[in-house]
C-alpha cells in the first residue's frame, strides 16, 4: 500500500477534522447525495496542487473554506494532509513517510509543506511527477467526468495517456528546459546587449591604451637614452672637473710665488725711496709751506667773501629817496645771517661733486633772499639819516681792503715756495732714475701676473661653463625620474658601445665631439616633447580602466559562450526528451491500445476498439465554408501543422450494431467505452493508487458485475479509492467509509463493518 492515510480540516462541508485511514487495496467511499463524499475526491486533488477552483467546483478560493451555517461559524481555513508509505521510495526523496499538507486561507493564500517542512507548489509538483501522480489525469476521475477522455480533442486526449504512461515528468522536464532555453536567449540578447553598450568605450579605451603603449615604448626608449646620455655626461663632468682643478693648482701656486718676488720688489724699492735726504726733508717741508699758505689763502678769500658778501647786502638794502625801504634790523640779525652762510660754505668747501655744490649755492642765495624778504617794509623815505647801515658798510670796506692786502702778500710767497718746490723735486726726479732696474722687475712681475691671471680666467670661464652644464646634468636627472622613473638615473652599470658594437672606455667618451652629445640632448627633449603630446599623465587609471573594461567584455564573451553552450545542452536535452517521450509514447500507446481493445470486448461482449494517432487538420480559411467544393478539392484544401505533435483518436464498433465513432455511442455506451480506456492506461502504467469518484452510476446490474472484476484485477497494481453508489461495486470494496450530514451542514465519516454496507449505501 502506498496511500496511508488522508487528513481533512475545514474542507467545504468537512467542518471538523476527519482521518480516513486506507490500509487495504480497495476503499469505498459511500453515503446519499449531497452528503460531501465527492468532496473526499476534491481533497485529493486539493493537497495534490490542482490550481483550478473550478475543476474543484468553485469560484474562488475562499469557496474551498467552510463557510459556516445557521448553527455553526465559519471557518478563516481548510487544510488536506496525505501520507504516503514510502518505504519502497517510489516518491525521491529520503523518508520512509511522507505528508504533503496544502492550507488555504480566506485571503486566497496557500502554503505547501512537504514533512511539515514549508515548500513551493513546484517542489511539490517534481516530486509527484516522478512518481506518475498528479492533481488531475486518469488515476483521479471526478463525478461526471467519467468519459471526459471520450470528450476531449485528441492532443487532450494525448496528454492524458502521456501522464498515463509516466511520461508526465519527461513532459515536465522538456517544458521546463524550454523555459529555460527562453530564458537563456533572452539572457544572451541582454548580454549581446551590454557587450554592444560597452564596445565603443573599449574602443575609445584601446585607443588611449595605445597611445599609453606608445608613451611607454617611447618612455623605454627615454630611459634607454637617458642613461646613457647621463654616463657619457658623467665622464665628461668628471674629466673636465678633475683637469681644471689639476690646471687651475700649479698657476694658482705660480701666482703666489709672483705675489712674493713682487712684494719683496716693492720693499726693497720703497726702502730705498724711503731713505731719509736733506733733499726730501726740504721737498716735504716746502709741500708742507704750501699747503699752509693755501689754507691761509682759503681762509682769506673765504672771509674776503663774507665781508664783499655782506657788503653787497648792505648796498642793496640803501634807501633811496621815494622807493621802499628796509625796516631797521640789528647787528645780531646780521651776524646771525653770517653765521648760516658760513656754515653752508665750509660744507662746500669739504665737498667734491660739483653737483652738490650748486645745491649749497642755491641754499645761500634762498638765505640772501629770505633775508631781505624778511626785512622789506613798505614805508615812504623823508630827509632821513643814513643810519647804522652806512657805519656798518664803511667798516666793512676798511676790513675788505685789509683783508685784500694779505693776500697779495700770499700770493707772493706762495709764488716763492712753488718754484723753490719745483726746482728741488727736478733734481730729486733726476736721481730716481737709478732705481728703473727695480721697477722694470717690478713691471715684468706683473706682467707674468697678468699673464697667469689671464690663463686663470680661462679656466675660470671654462669652469663656470662645466658648472652650467653640471646644473644641466642636475637638472636632467630629476626629469628623468619623474618621465622615465628610477632606472633611467641608476647608469653605472651599463655598458657603451659604437655604431660598430664595440665596448668604449671613459676616454672614447671623451674624446667624442661636444656636439655628438648636444645632438643626443635634443632627441631627448624632442621625446620628451612627444610624450607631453600623448598625455601620460593619468595613464595608470586609464590603463586600469580599460583593464577592467576589458575584462568586462572577456567575462561578457565568455557569459555568452557559456550561455549558447548552455542553450545547446537545452536544445539536445529537450530534443532527447521529445525522443524519449516520442518512442516510450508509440510503446506504451500499443500496449494500451492492446489493453483497451481486450476490456472493450470484455466490457461488450465483442466488438472493436483501438487508438490511432492522427495530426489534426484544417481547412484554409478562404475555402472552409465553401459547401460545393469536391471531395478531391476540399482533401487539396487541407493543412497539415508542421510543428503539431500527434493527438489520440479513439475507433469503436460495438457487436451486432453498425456503429462506428463516439458520436453515435449512448451514454452508457460512453461510459463502459471510458471505463476500459481508463482501465487499460492503469494497467499498463500503474499509479499508485486511482480514485474512481461514481464512475459506475451509469452501468446496469451486468455490467457492474463487470466492472467489479476490472476492478478487483487493477487493485492487484493500484490502490483503488471509490465513490460509489453501486452495491456490486462496494461488495469488491475491503474497507467502506460512510459520509453523511446532520441538520448542521456538516459531512461526518462512519467506519462501516461490510455487512452493514447496504444499508448505508440505500
């Protein structure tokens, strides 16, 4: 036994929770009309994932739920739980029991529980696909669904003997691979997609990847150049600075030695002008004489220009007889006057710059001025004295002559003393030329002096040249690790070799022209040049970026790959399928027809019956309705689908009657037709268990007998739940459960011994 037992709980009318327990091969289900035993049925396919209410007769899912009555409240639930006994694990999965629950909820909400655990519909549906069960098919015939396989068109009827023959899980697995073949197109059109998207930023990247490479290559190139531009420029440095310094030290040392000679020269000369002659004593004291009698002079001339100076003034101030005259002013004011001036014209005196001078001059002439404006008054002159002006100017010209007559006597003596100074320094000038010997030493000292300054210079010149290009060289260097990084400075350890490959020393370098290694610069700034048009500044984040683009684009290819692979592997799961089904269907269909054909003569009494697989066909449109069209024209009108697979039709002809075709059949006829169909298909592929919801309310009393045998032999491979009226059908019965409802509206369950059976099922 497979099916061990069926829960119920707020069902329709099964109010209360009910247990009907099926430890036997044939169960029989039985009580009056309207008493809720088909709803026994719709339980079944309720726990078993049906989704159409209507197949369970109703609207919407709340209608499933007990609604309540005049005594009873309705309930917010309805659940159905079967056990299976899966001891001989024809379910897959690893239990010895299983439970399948469904609850539904006035919501419209259902869950799913497998072993109480929460699933989806879809694991419930896998996991009883493999065992050939299903909410609906032929292993479960509600009431007045009996010859629906009768009814149907023949691809239903096709699918119905799939399911029949186990093939429901193929079918399942194919529609599924579908699915996901479907979804893996839609999957590579949305990837093709971003790798479109994404192609022309990979390509705008490569070409800045490129040019990156370019400033890399020419960066390479720089490196290479640099280093050995910088140990060519090393050796150069090094041998420069070495030579100057080796021929700056001896003349350096020359002309300390020269400096010497020199200084000793000079003393030796000095120490012989330096000695003390009656001659040179006279000369310093005439010199002496005369630079007394000049600053006596000086003095003279200086208060001779005071006294003209002042006297001037005076003259100018005179009053005359009608004009403006002068306010009296004192003695002090004037001698004030003369002390300023005095002051401004010593300053002169100690001053050279002629420039200077006049500023002073200026000064004095703002003092005369500022005087006079200061001493100016507006006043009409009578018959007035001449004053203490005209006594002041008097004295004033009596000194002015005084003074005068110093110097004329200054002038003389200082004539006297100059050419007393003269003479004597003539003959002292004559014994000066027995000292030329010395000074022409002197001279040729210094002239070997100017000499080795001159070479000094030279180098000097050459070393603020080297000194530049030492700065150069610095300067280099950093640029060269900022462009070319690290290694383009670090040049000891390579190697120089000519055009010809030949390994050179430092003095090849050397040697090498000047210009060779200017030329050498120049291709480095024009690199340099050429990397600054490329733009390397940001090249690391471009790189990274058009790395990860690019690894983007290799995972999107390789997405894509994987997907056609993966549509592939669908296409020839799913063409496998077809196959798989395609023969296993032809198979098990022959045995069928074999089966259906022995229980249509057992049924009937003789006769015919068979399956036949057809293809559908169709009429064109334009010509369909076309009622004069030959037999041959309309057979020419006829269209065959391609793609459509093969539907089920079913050949009758029943025993001294000349009927052919399900449409001249009668209702019983349909049914016992249906009966050896449904029998046929179970015995060929057996399910686990059949329920049989009154599919023998339409057979006779000989008939039934019939069908009670069909039933006792397909209970040798199925587990048989009937719901029945028929009292030859619950005499085959093991075990009978009786379903009736009280005034309450609710169905309850009797367990009922069989000797009792007929009095339920009356």
């Amino acid at each position: 036994m497979y099916l061990k037992s069926l829960e119920i709980s707020g069902f329709k009318s099964f109010a209360k929770k009910v247990d009907l327990r099926f430890n036997a091969s044939i169960s029989a289900i039985v009580g009056p009309n309207g008493s809720g035993k088909s709803n026994v049925a719709e339980a079944f396919r309720f726990v078993l994932g049906e989704q159409s209410i209507k197949s369970m007769r109703g609207k919407r899912g709340e209608d499933l739920i007990f609604n309540g009555t005049s005594s009873s409240s309705q309930l917010n639930r309805a659940s159905a739980k079967i056990v299976f006994d899966n001891s001989k694990k024809f379910l897959d999965i690893d239990y010895e029991e299983v439970s399948i629950e469904r609850i539904v909820y006035r919501d419209g909400a259902n869950q799913y529980f497998i072993n109480k655990n929460l699933v989806r519909l879809k694991d419930i549906t896998e996991l009883l696909a493999g065992a050939n069960i299903g909410s609906s098919g032929y292993h479960i015939i509600s009431q007045g669904e009996a010859d629906r396989i009768l009814n149907v068109n023949s691809q239903e009827r096709r699918a119905i003997i799939e399911e029949a023959l186990g093939l429901k899980i193929y079918q399942y697995k194919r529609i599924v691979s579908e699915r996901k073949l479907q979804k893996v197109a839609e999957n590579i059109e949305k990837v093709q997609s971003l790798r479109r998207e994404n192609a022309p930023h990979l390509k705008f990247l490569k070409k800045q990847v490129e040019k990156i490479q370019e400033s890399l290559e020419m960066r390479e190139e720089l490196r290479k150049l640099y280093q050995e531009y910088f140990k060519r420029e090393n050796f150069y440095l090094k041998y420069w600075n070495d030579k100057l310094e080796k021929d700056k030290n001896p003349l350096i040392a020359e002309l300390s030695k020269l400096e010497d000679r020199l200084n000793q020269t000079r003393s030796l000369l000095f120490k012989k002008h330096d000695e003390p002659s009656e001659k040179n004593h006279n000369l310093i004291i005439f010199e002496k004489r005369l630079n007394e009698l000049r600053k006596e002079k000086d003095t003279l001339n200086l208060k001779l220009g005071r006294v003209e100076g002042t006297i001037s003034a005076l003259k100018i101030v005179q009053p005359k007889l009608g004009e403006k005259t002068t306010k009296d002013f004192s003695w002090d004011e004037i001698k004030n006057l003369e002390e300023k001036l005095v002051s401004q014209v010593e300053l002169a005196e100690s001053l050279e710059d002629a420039n200077q001078i006049k500023t002073i001059l200026k000064r004095v002439k703002q003092l005369f001025s500022q005087f006079i404006a200061d001493h100016l008054k507006s006043e009409v002159l009578g018959n007035q004295p001449e004053g203490r002006q005209s006594i002041k100017l008097k004295e004033l010209k009596i000194e002015q002559e005084k003074i005068e007559k110093e110097l004329n006597i200054l002038n003389l003596e200082e004539k006297q003393v100059l050419f007393q100074y003269h003479s004597l320094k003539l003959e002292i000038e004559k014994e000066r030329d027995s000292n030329r010997d010395a000074e022409l030493a002197v001279f040729e000292i210094a002239s070997q002096q100017n000499e080795i300054r001159a070479k000094l210079n030279f180098l000097k010149n050459q070393e603020e040249k080297i000194i530049i290009d030492g700065e150069e060289y610095r300067k280099e260097l950093r640029e060269a690790y900022i462009l070319a990084g690290k290694e383009s400075t670090q040049f000891q350890s390579i190697g120089l070799k000519n055009e010809k490959g030949e390994i050179l020393n430092q003095f090849d370098c050397i040697k090498e022209e000047r210009n060779i290694q200017i030329e050498r610069r120049k291709k480095l700034e024009r690199i340099k040049i050429k990397i600054e048009d490329l733009g390397g500044g940001a090249g690391e984040e471009i790189l990274k970026e058009y790395k990860e683009t690019q690894q983007r684009d290799e995972f999107l290819t390789c997405e894509i790959s994987d997907l056609e692979k993966s549509a592939e592997g669908l296409t020839l799961l799913i063409n496998e399928l077809k196959e798989k089904i395609n023969i296993e269907f032809k198979e098990g269909l022959l045995k069928i027809d074999n089966q259906f054909r022995d229980f249509f003569v057992l049924m009937f009494g003789g006769g015919k019956a068979s399956l036949k697989l057809v293809k559908e066909q169709k009429i064109k449109k334009n010509r369909e309705n076309e009622l004069n069209l030959s037999e041959e024209d309309l057979i020419a009108e006829i269209e065959e689908p391609a793609d459509k697979e093969e539907g089920i039709e079913v050949n009758v002809a029943l025993p001294n009657k000349k009927i052919k075709g399900l449409q001249m059949l009668s209702g019983g006829e349909r049914s016992l037709t249906s009966i050896a169909l449904l029998f046929a298909m179970s015995q060929v592929n057996p399910p686990p268990f059949i329920i049989l919801d009154e599919t023998d309310a339409a057979l006779d009393e000989a008939n039934s007998k019939k069908y009670g045998d069909m039933i006792e032999n397909l209970s040798r491979s199925s587990q048989l739940i009937l719901i029945t009226h028929n009292r030859e059908t619950m005499s085959r019965a093991n075990i009978l459960y009786g379903v009736t409802m009280g005034n309450d509206g609710i169905s309850k369950l009797l367990s009922v011994h069989f000797d009792e059976a007929v009095k339920v099922a009356k």
